[in-house]
C-alpha cells in the first residue's frame, strides 16, 4: 500500500501547504482544480480540462481573454465590435451556458436584449493579473451548479505565493510595458509582491490606452451601412488587484482581495452615419459614449482543522458589482419633414450586485483497499439586477426634455443556493480512480414591484457525475465519465417583455414558468505520457433538452399584432472528438535541444433534435500546429504557429427563419513570437500574427447574417499586426 500511503502524504502538504503551489508538490504531472474543486494530477481526473498558465499567456502577447485561449481545442470566445467579447464557447454552446469564475467568485449573466445600444458582458479581465485559466469541457453542474450547462471556465489571478521565493521573507517588483499594432494600444503593468514574516501582500497595476480593433484593412473606410472598417473609439482601461494574506498560526489563514476595474470608450459609430431606415427618417452624427466598471472584495479563512468531520477547511465571502452604461448619440430629421426626434442620447445602464458565500470541506480518508478524497460543501448567492434607461433630447423642438424608458426586462432580485458532495477515491493500488458527485441547488427569482404578469419564479435541480481512470501501464490511461448540467433561467429569459408602439408588429410576452435547461453528457478518452510528451485523445457526447427558444403563440393577438414568449421546447445534440499534443522534438527525435511542438484537432457537430437543423454556435472543424524553440538558459526562442479552420456554409447553419446564412470561408493563420533576455531580470517580446495578412472571419461573427447584409468587411478579424513587450524584474 506505499503508493497509497504516498497519496495520503502528498495530500496532507497540499493542504497544510499555504502558500505553495500545486507545481511546487506534483512535480510529475500537471495539477488541476477545475475538474474536482481539489488540486489533482491531471492524469487521475476522469474529464478533458485545458490549462493555459500566466506563461502561455505571456508566451502568446494574449491582451485578452479570447487571445489566451484562443489555440485551445473546441473553445473559443465570440464578440467583435463596439461591446467586444460575449463569453465562452465550450463545445458549440456559448456565453451563459458556460459557468465562468474568478477566485471562485461567480461572475454574472451576460445581457443582450438585441438591440444595438445596450449589451453587458462580464469577460473583461486583465490577463496581466492572471495565473492559471482551466478549461472544463462538457457539463459540471455537480460541482459548480447553474450554468455549467456546457463547462466551465475557472479563473485564478496571480497570489504573492506566485511570484516570491518559497520561504522567508522576499519582495518582488516589476514592471511592463507594451505596444499593440491591432489596436493601435499601448500597455503599462507594475506589480509588487512582498512578504515579510507571516505576512504577504500583492498590488498589480494595468493601464491600456488605445483604439479599436481592427479589422482587415480591405474593408472600405467609408461611412455607411457598408463601412468595411470598425467604428473609430478611443478606449482606456485601468485594473488595480490587491491582495493580503496573513498566517495566523498552522492551523489558520486568513485573506483579503479587492479588484477595481474600469473600461471607457468614446467613438464614432460611422456604420451608421446616413442609415436610412424608412422614408425620410435618416440617422446622422452617430456616436457613443460607454463606460464598464466593475468592483470586488473578498474576505477568506483557510482551517487545517484534522478533525473528525474535515482535515481542511476554506470558506469565502464575496461583494461583487458591475456596471455596464452606455450612451448612444444620433440625429433624425424633425417634423413635418419626418417624426424624427432631432438630436438625443439614448442612455442604456445596467448594474449587477452580488453577495457571495462559498465553503468547502475537505476529508482525506485511507482504508484497508482504498484511498479517498471527500469534498462538500455549500454556496449561496444573491443578485440585484437593475436597468435605468432614459432618452434625452439635446436638441431640436424636444430640447431640454427627456423620457424614461422602460427597460428590456424588470429590475429583479434572484438567489441561487446548492449543496454537494464528492469523492475522489483510488483503487488497486491507484491504477483505478472513481469520482462520484451530486449537487443540489434551488433557484428563485422575483422582480422588485412583482404582479400578475411578472411573478415570482422558482426552480430546482438535483444532477450528479459519475467518471472513472484506469491506469493501465505509467504512461497509458483511459478514462470515461457521465455527467449532468443545468441552466436555470435567466432574468431575460423569464421577465424578457416587448412591444411595438405601431399599430402593427410583435409583442413579447414574459413567461416566468420556464424550467432549467438541462444537459447530459458522455465522454471517454485516452492519454498517453512519456519523458517525450504527451498524447491525449476523447470523443463526447452531449443530450440536451428543455432549450428556452422563442416561440410564435399567434400570429393575431387581436390588435393586429403577432404574439411571441419564450418556451422550453427545444432538444439538441452535439458530439465530436478531439486531439491534442506536446511532444519534445529532441527527447522524440534527437533534434536539437530545446525543440518542440504543440498540435491539436477538434471535431464537433451539432443538431436540433426537434427540426434536424444544425446548430449555429458549433464551430467547424479546426486544427492547431505549433514549432517552437527555446535555449536551455532560456535565454532565447520563439514558436511557429498556424491555425486552420474549416469554413461553414450551407446545412451547417440552421437557416430555420427561411433565409440562408452567408458562408463563413476557411482559413489558415499563421503566427510568429519570440522572446529575448539579454539580462538576467529583462525580458523583451515580439510577435507577428496573421503574417501573410489573410482576410477572415471568425464562423461566431457571421451568425444570423445573409449574403445581402450590409458591411460585412466590417466583421472581419485584423490583417497583419504586430506586438512588442519589454518586462524588467527588479
């Protein structure tokens, strides 16, 4: 039983361990959390997870969370314009059907009502702070409740532990600098880490200062529906994350993290500059304001309590506010020329605050044939949703008056509660790893002045994993898994209210009745690990019912107009497989020392099972290869990169409204960065990306459009653009 035994120690430094990193212990093989909430070998967890590390990042000149995964197989991040990035997707779902968390701090639903002067994400992350961003493929609502519909992305920023020396007292400064061609930005990051005694302190500081990005300089710069160039904003950001941790003693550690974050963006939207859209009424001086803020702060207590009930314990409380407000400028001619407005400001704000409360145990459990790894555990979140929408008229024969808007959906509260229980347990001398997880959580939401047409709703879920490892030799290992997701419905999926103030059109109604969605999903694998590399291999399969879709209740509802709602009425599959390398070329092949390469495949296909039609959010086929070099001093190197994707056209899109999707094309990108340290503590960094200046499209930005739409350059990805960085260590 000594493996077993080892097991048990190696567990016991984890948790006693601090400050120390996972690296610091498993020096064998990777360490992830996402896949179990515990720090495990990925070789013992029964589930795809994809790790991109502060190094990646850095590696890759990633400025953004769609840069830093962006080479991962079967994950990407949608969003392109004056609102930028959505949200996830993991495997052909998107946006908040991927559970996203930062420090264990869930963040908020994105909210987009459709129209083109409000929308709020909530992926605006420094990837200057980040350390680690793991990637759970397939559903994990067992650990992670509501959301985890499609996986989860877990996010953890940089901790003091991170950047000092393992023990004793140390400081850490830096700073960083850098310039973006793709947006014409420029970068600036200081951090300093310090620990003195039991003591340890961390303050990071980012300000960006640039444009927009671009897109394919073929586009026409002209002004218009067929504007081929993005709109020309200024943006600036600025993140400021600070943490303390102090060690009481052994047993206890406390921790405190604030973050504040703020984005702005003044602009003109030239896309819309003299769109006419009926007689007459013609849009003029086109431009927006937006500002997206975002706070936190979070108290944690570690407790190495080795008792009965628990070995390790850490619970957290969180504060969590984000703001999105956006002011849209536009002109229309005045009667009796047209019922225009003339000139106004259409303010779109919404604002998300959240209390959080997070606990975790931890048990280590050794029998006489088994070892096991129980965690439980509970969450409770509440969050106020709040839009305030206003129309002021600045000038014209309305100047000086202003009219309250009412918003897309009715100012709200929700809470959100689960509990769950896991086992992480080892078999025949740790050749067999079975994990087990149930979880239930309870969701309720009700608006603040609730009435008949908008009650309170309520819902439940009850899902649970079952996943398994067998280590067939010390280098080959197969795993399989089942596991359940849930997506509780959203404020604007309940409360979503609209209608037309003419005389015909839509009206939309709310449907607070709508029950979660909900997932299951199959995976199997293989992984192979040698002192050359490793192979991993999985194909998945994932059922989905109770999809929320929009649905026509008639086409009168007796004032002429049509009657929509949403309804859980839709079922969909999606399955594929995926492929994913690093191999050390000189270990394989004798090639020179330092030489390696990173490849990857991912394969998915997607159905609506009530009408055959593929999906749209599922992407075509797509590979990844990657040379790269670096010096044994790791004084110099750099990598070779070429992304290839298929292109989707035709039955790939769903073309369920009658009209066919354009065509997204194919493409093969290639990339070049490389690093130099000419000293010991200076670091200098440069990439080309899209060297041979390849005009494309990501299939994400093309969803919805036809072959008629308008200023279609104007959704392409940057041609050539280049970045520098230069990182000094003091």
């Amino acid at each position: 039983m000594t493996i077993k035994k080892n097991k048990l120690a190696i567990l016991v430094g984890l948790l006693c361990a601090g400050t120390a990193s996972a690296q610091d212990v498993y020096t064998f093989d990777e360490v992830v959390v996402s896949a179990t909430r515990s720090e495990q070998n990925i070789s013992d967890v029964a589930a795809s997870v994809d790790v991109v590390n502060s190094e990646t990042i850095e590696e890759n000149l990633a400025q953004d969370l769609e840069q830093a995964i962006a080479n991962e197989p079967g994950v990407s991040m949608p969003g392109t314009g004056r609102f930028g990035n959505s949200g996830f997707n993991i495997r052909g779902l998107s946006d908040n059907y991927v559970k996203t968390m930062v420090d264990g701090v869930e963040q908020p639903s994105s909210f987009n009502p459709g129209a083109d002067v409000m929308r709020k994400y909530n992926n605006n992350v420094e990837t200057d702070t980040l350390q680690r961003v793991e990637i759970s493929k397939g559903p994990a609502s067992s650990l992670y409740g509501s959301d985890a519909l499609a996986g989860a992305v877990i996010i953890r920023t940089k901790n003091p532990g991170d950047l000092l020396v393992a023990e004793g007292d140390d400081t850490y400064a830096s700073v960083k600098g850098g310039y973006y061609s793709a947006d014409e930005s420029y970068k600036a990051t200081a951090t300093l880490a310090n620990r003195t005694g039991d003591l340890e302190t961390l303050l990071i500081f980012t300000h960006r200062d640039g444009h927009e990005t671009a897109t394919h300089g073929s586009g026409a710069d002209i002004e218009g529906r067929e504007r081929g160039q993005a709109d020309p904003f200024d943006i600036n950001s600025d993140n400021l994350l600070l943490k303390a941790f102090y060690q009481l003693n052994d047993a206890h550690r406390i921790g405190l993290t604030g973050e504040i974050y703020n984005r702005e963006a003044d602009g003109l939207v030239l896309s819309n500059e003299g769109y006419e859209i009926m007689p007459g009424f013609v849009y003029t001086r086109n431009s927006a304001s937006d500002e997206d803020k975002r706070k936190r702060v979070t108290f944690e207590h570690e407790w190495q309590a080795n008792t009965v009930a628990f070995d390790h314990l850490k619970w957290q409380v969180t504060a969590l506010e984000s703001e999105s407000n956006h002011n849209t400028f536009d002109e229309t001619p005045e009667p009796p020329t047209s019922f225009g407005h003339g000139y106004r400001q259409r303010m779109r704000n919404g604002v998300d605050k959240s209390a959080q409360f997070d606990a975790q145990f931890d048990k280590a459990i050794e029998l006489e044939n088994s070892f096991h790894e129980i965690s439980y555990g509970v969450n409770y979140i509440t969050n106020e949703f709040d839009l305030d929408y206003r129309d002021y008229y600045l000038e014209g024969y309305k100047a000086g008056t202003s009219v309250d808007k009412t918003g897309e959906v009715p100012n709200a509260e929700s809470v959100k509660w689960g509990i769950f229980v896991q086992d992480q347990a080892f078999f025949l001398e740790e050749r067999l790893v079975v994990n087990a997880g149930l979880r239930y959580d309870k969701f309720t939401a009700e608006p603040k002045q609730a009435s008949e047409d908008n009650p309170k709703s309520k819902s439940d879920a009850l899902t649970a994993k079952l996943g398994a490892v067998y280590h067939w030799t010390e280098s080959l290992s197969s795993y399989g898994n089942i596991s359940q997701g849930y997506k509780a419905p959203t404020l604007q999926d309940l409360y979503y209210f609209y209608e037309t103030d003419a005389a015909s059109g839509a009206v939309f109604e709310a449907n607070p009745n709508l029950k979660p969605e909900e997932s299951i999903g199959y995976e199997t694998g293989l992984r192979f690990t040698q002192d050359f590399g490793r192979i991993e291999f999985s194909v998945y399969y994932n059922d989905y019912k109770n999809f929320i879709e929009t649905h026509k209740l008639a086409d009168d509802n007796g004032q002429g107009k049509e009657l929509w709602t949403k309804e859980n009425i839709s079922k969909a599959e999606i399955y594929g497989a995926e492929l994913k390398t690093h191999l050390a070329l000189d270990v394989l092949f004798g090639a020179p020392t330092g030489l390696y390469s990173d490849m990857s495949v991912a394969y998915t296909q997607g159905e609506d099972k009530e009408n055959g039609e593929a999906l749209d959010t599922v992407a075509p086929l797509s590979g990844y290869f990657a040379l790269g070099y670096a010096d044994v001093e790791n004084t110099y190197g750099g990598k070779l990169s070429v992304k290839a994707v298929a292109g989707k056209s035709g039955s790939d899109w769903s073309n369920s409204n009658g009209t066919e999707n354009v065509g997204a094309p194919g493409y093969a990108v290639t990339d070049l960065t490389a690093f130099y340290r000419p000293l010991t503590d200076l670091t200098l960094r440069a990439g080309l990306f899209n060297a041979f200046d390849k005009k494309y499209w990501d299939y994400n930005d093309l969803i919805g459009a036809e072959s008629t739409t308008e200023g279609l350059d104007r959704r392409t990805q940057p041609g050539r653009n280049w970045g520098i960085e230069a990182e000094y260590v003091f």
